[in-house]
C-alpha cells in the first residue's frame, strides 16, 4: 500500500482532533505464552492503519494546534543482540519509506520518555505547540467491559502524572474512518478473498468420508499459505453433521462420516485485510432431498440478501430481511408454525463489517454508504437432524448497490455436485 493512504489517514484523523491536543498511539507486542516463548505478534489493528508498520512496541504521536499538525514515531534501535537473535530491524529511513513520516521526525525508542516531558508536557523553548497541551488522546479499546483499557498500562506514567490532561477516545474516530474501505484496503480484500477460494477448493478436492475435520483444517491453512497469505483471519471452522449446529465449533477433530454436510467458516489475510466466507457442501458429493431443500432455503435468503444491499439503509434493515425470510422458509418445510419461532433454528446476525478484523470495527446505528465492506451470512442449525447449514459472502457497497467479491466461489447445488462428480 503507498505510503500516501496512510499520510492521507494520518492527516484526517488530526483534523478531527481538538487544538491543543496529542494523541498517542502503540503497535502493541506479542503476549506471553510459556517459559521461553511469546505468542506470534500481531499488529495493532488501528496502529497499523495508521502505519502501515507490523513492528512491537513502536508508538505514533499526532499532535495538532491551530498552526501545526505534526506526526512522530518512535521505534526499535537497532543492535547487535537483536540482529543476530531476531533478525534485523527497521531502519529509520525504512520507516520513513512506509509511513511517510519525515525522517527528522523519527525517534528511537528510548528517547520517548524525554521527548514526551520536555517538548510535549513542560513549557521549555523546546515545546511543540503553543501552550502546553489540554487533551490526550487515547486508544481506549478494551478486551471486555469494565476493565481498563490496553492504553492505560501502556502509557501509565502520562496518565498517571499528568491527570491535568483530559483523556479522550481516540478509538471511535479512528473507528468511524475504518468502516470505509479505499480501493487498496478492497484490493487487499479481494485477494483475502482469492487466496480463500484456493483453500476451500483443496478441501473439496481432498474431502471424502472418513477423514477427519482436521484434516480439512490443514489442507485449507496449507493451501493458503502456498497462495500468499500469511494466514488465517480467525480460527477456522470445519464442522460436519451435529458440529455444524454448533455457531463457533473450532475443535476440528471429529471423523467426517458419510452422508454428512460439511461446514466451512474460514478466512484467509492478505496484508493485514480479512476474508471471512461460509460454504457448506455434502462430503459425497451429493445433496440428499432433504438436505438440498434445507440449502436451498438459506441459499435463497443469502441471494435475496444481497440484493438489498445498497446505499442509504441499515445493517439491522438486512437482518431484518434475512430473519423474516428464514422464518418464512421454515414454516413452508414445517420446521416451525410461527415466526416467533425462527430463533430455534436461527440465532445469529446476518451481517457485519470486513475489513482489517473480521468482525470489523464502525458504528451500526449510522446508514451503510459507499466505500463500507460487509458479509451477508444466513444459515440454519437442526441439531436434531444432524444438519448445520451457513453460506456466507463478503459485499462491497457501490454508489448503485453491490458487488458481490466472492462470487466466484461455488455456492449452487448443482455446482457443488458437478464440481465433486469430475473428481471420480
């Protein structure tokens, strides 16, 4: 991705900012895992949209008075120990290449501290602004509510000794700027997607009864990887027979046994951007009446969805559709006798944002406009007849409506069938 867009969203996001005010921001680092292993890192979500970095523990400052709108960044020096041990580090003039930032703007780490006090929080001939800031701005994620957000720990000695400074969100602006895709975040969405498609079809080409869930897991997360993706954009699901009634089922352990629907929720990244699709095939090859009816039911809801994205109307209007729909389906196959019902069978939403998470960030009480990426995913869950059924689709909104940006991955019955039937 240029380094412009990220220029572009760093001077956006200033704008919004009150005079007088900084903001804060850090790529985060990998947690813990065991005696003498760390997690595998993974970026900041808002930290590399503002970036383009996939570094730990760097920070972003933005600081902005009336005459000034200014950008720093402080990151890793490199050393010795950290070349030989972890492999080299970024250099200020690389950073610089990625950012955008100026290279005259570029600090090392364990230069912030001195930077922050002396040029930011006491009136020196050094001091960045005009007057001594009023406002800092914080990103105020929280993994669960009622617990203190990452930012606090990480920059505690701020808010600790600085509590005449008033801490704003930062992260609901940055929020609201995420929820419109550019045409490079959609082409990285777009090859998110390509790079899915090549694992779903490895797993049709390697899905015959008797292998086990995890099996199909590893050929997806193999194939994938081969295409060019880093990886998975969440935990995949591979779930066959009774496991598909089951919303978030991610054991992927169980033999997949003849006659079964098999249910694929799976995504792939492309640079930091998340495909997220649903597919639900017969490991035979072929659709039993009884399951083809049921599909055909949510195929058609999943169809009759997308039509209505455009412009100008609410997430909760799609939800609304897909659910009636659904509903409407159940009671022609006797499922149900009443509307009211349709949560037996149906307990999810029908759509959310795509983007750099797979449940993307943005607001729902605001209209979907141009520029917002979202899935559309009506399924149905039978426990009692073994059958789990999700087809899911990621939607590009356009001035005029849609495009649909995986379209070309099978989802007809016929298809699905002809596509096993060439495989014997």
């Amino acid at each position: 991705m240029n380094n412009k867009e990220f220029i572009k969203r760093r001077k956006t996001l200033i704008e919004q900012m009150d005079d007088q005010s900084f903001a804060l921001l850090s790529s985060g680092q990998a947690k813990h895992k065991s005696l003498d292993q760390h997690f595998k890192y993974f970026p900041e979500r808002n930290f590399f949209y503002l970036t383009g970095l996939k570094r730990e523990k760097f920070i972003l400052l933005l600081v902005k008075n009336k005459k000034a709108m200014l950008d720093f960044i402080f990151i890793e020096e490199a050393s010795d120990y950290a070349t030989k041990w972890l492999g080299s580090r970024l250099s200020k003039e690389e950073v610089s290449q990625i950012t955008g930032i100026d290279t005259q703007r570029i600090f090392y780490l364990n230069e912030f501290d001195n930077f922050i006090s002396n040029r930011l929080l006491v009136d020196s001939r050094q001091l960045l602004l005009d007057r001594l800031p009023s406002v800092m701005y914080l990103d105020m994620f929280r993994a669960a509510s009622l617990e203190k957000p990452v930012s606090f720990d990480t920059f505690f000695k701020i808010v600790e000794n600085y509590p005449e400074l008033t801490v704003k969100n930062i992260n609901s602006m940055i929020a609201e700027l995420r929820r419109f895709k550019s045409n490079d975040e959609v082409a990285d969405i777009r090859k998110a997607i390509a790079h899915t498609k090549k694992g779903i079809y490895s797993i049709f080409d390697y899905a015959k009864a008797g292998v086990n869930e995890r099996e199909l897991e590893a050929t997806f997360e193999y194939n994938i990887k081969l295409s060019g993706s880093t990886g998975v954009s969440f935990d995949t699901i591979v779930a066959n027979g009774k496991n598909a009634t089951v919303l978030h089922y991610v054991d992927n352990d169980q033999e997949i046994l003849d006659g079964n629907l098999v249910l694929l929720d799976l995504g792939a990244y492309h640079n930091e951007y998340a495909a997220d699709i649903s597919r639900t095939f017969p490991v035979n090859g072929k659709f039993t009446q009884r399951q083809a009816e049921l599909y055909q039911m949510v195929l058609d809801v999943n169809k009759e969805t997308i039509k209505r994205v455009k412009p100008g109307i609410y997430v909760s209007e799609l939800n609304e559709f897909a659910k009636n729909a659904l509903a409407e389906g159940m009671i022609k196959l006797g499922l149900i006798k009443e509307k009211s019902e349709v949560s037996k069978y149906y307990y999810h939403n029908v759509s959310h944002y795509l983007g750099l998470d797979v449940h993307d960030v943005g607001t729902y009480s605001k209209k979907i406009e141009a520029g917002v990426v979202l899935t559309v995913e009506p399924g149905i869950y039978i426990e009692e007849e073994k059958i789990g059924i999700r087809i899911e689709d990621d939607i590009l909104v356009t001035e005029d409506g849609y495009e649909n940006l995986s379209k070309d991955i099978i989802k007809e019955i016929k298809d699905i069938e002809d596509y096993f039937n060439k495989k014997e």
